[in-house]
C-alpha cells in the first residue's frame, strides 16, 4: 500500500471532523510526503513493535494466528486502549 494515496484520504477524514489524535503526535512530514502523514506516532510505534513480536514489519506482514498471546505477554491492545482514549473528538480515526 505504500504511496497509495492513505494520507490524503486520512487528511481529508480530518478535515472533515474525524478525530486522528492531537497534531503534536502526528508523523510530522518528510520530504517525500511534504504535506504530512496523519499518522498517530504512539500508534504507529505500538504497531511497529506488535508486527516484530510477531516476526514481520509493515512491507511483510506476519501471519496474526499468535496475535492473542504476545498481547498477552505484551498488553499492545490495552496500550492501544489507552492512546485511543486520549483523542478528543468522535469520531476518531487513525492510519497506519
């Protein structure tokens, strides 16, 4: 999915009133995406780190059949849980 178009939709989202978190958390932009991401960081960081428990990245996505038990050694979900609950708005959204 990379450079399909994920940020503009998510742009978009919030412009029209989807909560995507405080903007001081926001993936700031980059040269190659000038106009920003929409991107939660702690919910990226929190995805990051569930794909390589799991033994995969973004670009190679694992099988998900273990899911259950490194969140439990983990508690990503509750992690994900509490990010969540931070946002002001509904509704909320997030891209990663």
């Amino acid at each position: 999915m990379h450079r399909s178009g994920k940020s503009a939709v998510a742009r978009i989202l919030g412009r029209l009133g989807v909560d995507l978190g405080p903007e001081e958390r926001l993936m700031p932009p980059k040269p190659d995406n000038p106009e920003g991401f929409f991107e939660n960081l702690d919910l990226s960081h929190i995805n990051d780190e569930l794909l390589a428990a799991l033994g995969g990245r973004w670009d190679d996505p694992p099988p998900t059949d273990r899911w259950e038990a490194v969140d439990a050694e983990h508690g990503y979900a509750s992690q994900a849980r509490q990010i969540l609950g931070e946002f002001d708005g509904a509704p909320l959204g997030f891209k990663d």
